[in-house]
C-alpha cells in the first residue's frame, strides 16, 4: 500500500547475483552446463548488478573476492541438487499474471517453469537460504501454491510439481498441489485481500512484532518500535 522502497542488503544482494548466475547458465547448450561454466558467469553477473550504486555500495574492493566466493559456494550446492545438463526450461525469471477478482490482480515472478515432454509443468524457485523446519514448511509452500494458482488460471493447466531448492543447505522441498488445494489457496488470497481492505478501510494496520523484526528496514516507520507509519494513501 505504502509502495516504501526497500534498499538491497548483502543477503538479497547475494541471493539476485545466484538467481541471475543460474538464470544465465540456462543461456548455454545442456552439455555446457557444467559447474566450471556456472562459476565463470559469478564476476560478470556481479559486474552487472555492481552497476547500480545501491549495491555497488554494499561489497568493498577487497571484500569481493570472499563475496564471489559465497555465491560460488551456493551455485556448487546447487549442483549437488540437480544435473542442470537434463533440465530445459520453457520460462526463466517469468513474469505471471491473472486477474482473480474485480478489484485484484495477482502477479509473480517465477524462477524457472519447466515443460515436460508430457506438457506436465515444474515450477522451480531457488532459495540462497536454508530450508525452514517442519513446523514452517506449509508457510514456505505458500508462496509456491500462490504461483501455481496464477499459472492454473492463466493457462489452464495445474502444475504438476512445485520445488524450492535451499541452496544454504542442499534441501528441497516439494508439493503435487490438487485442483482442491489451489481452490483453497484462492480462497485464502481473497481473505487475504478482504483482511487489508477492510484495514485500510479503518485507517489500522496492526503490527505483528517477532524476532525477525531485527532484519526489518521499517522499524522507524513501525509503531511496535516507536515507530511512525506514514499516512496512508488514499483508496483508489
């Protein structure tokens, strides 16, 4: 609602330069899709997005041999996970969209969506992070059944399988969502939205403080810090 710019920190840095260095190696024929190959494109993918001051700003020149280290480390993990010399994407870093209600329209972006000889389709999302633990894995598959319902709507197709990779720790997590499953899904979006409108509505957005507040840009802006939130724009 507030639309607040959120600058990169070294993490996100770190997981957009991994996400581009594998985008980038689906650039290559399946038998140069070696690990060497996918370590060369580190430096380079890093000079690219080096090219926006902000995060430019965040790797000192000594620092970054040890930087491109790490995100070499990540993109070895992920070897260990998958042959990418097998895998030939139909879609990378694409854009979905659908609108679900009059007032909603639902966009992602998706990682890598696979199509199988059979038309099954694979939606693939990595993580720089490490996997989360049981208690939180549904949580986490949220944002997969959320692109999964817009893929469905879009197309007319329910995808057949939905994978996060952890590179942080080399664990996968995956679904086989139902018709049924992305109907829930849908039904809990709409509440979703029907929970901020009637938020806005009032004027309250009701902080929600936990530790990971400790990472959180906008704790001058949040009132569980002392905190104050910026007028709220007026509704469209």
């Amino acid at each position: 609602i507030d639309r607040l710019p959120e600058p990169p920190t070294r993490a996100t840095a770190r997981g957009t330069l991994v996400h581009l260095v594998l985008e980038r190696l689906f650039d290559a024929e399946a038998h140069q899709r070696s690990l060497e190959h996918a370590q060369s494109l580190v430096a380079g993918a890093w000079e690219t997005l080096a090219e926006n001051p902000d995060y430019a700003a965040l790797i000192s020149e000594s620092d970054e041999p040890a930087w491109l280290a790490e995100a070499q480390t990540l993109v070895e993990k992920y070897f260990q996970m998958e042959d990418p010399s097998g895998v030939q994407p139909q879609h990378r870093e694409s854009p979905v969209e659908f609108q679900i209600a009059d007032d909603l329209v639902l966009r992602g972006l998706v990682d890598r969506m696979d199509v199988d000889a059979d038309g099954r389709v694979v939606i693939v999302d990595y993580k720089t992070g490490r996997a989360p633990s049981q208690d939180y894995e549904h949580k986490a598959m949220f944002q997969m059944r959320f692109y999964a319902l817009v893929v469905w709507r879009q197309t007319g197709v329910i995808p057949s399988e939905l994978r996060l990779m952890y590179l942080a720790d080399g664990q996968m997590l995956t679904d086989r969502p139902s018709q049924d499953d992305l109907l829930a899904t849908q039904r809990r979006v709409l509440a979703l939205w029907d929970a901020i409108k009637g938020a806005h509505r009032v004027g309250e957005f009701r902080p929600r403080p936990s530790a990971l507040c400790r990472w959180c840009h906008f704790m001058s802006l949040c009132p569980a810090h002392d905190g104050t939130a910026p007028p709220l724009p007026r509704q469209g």
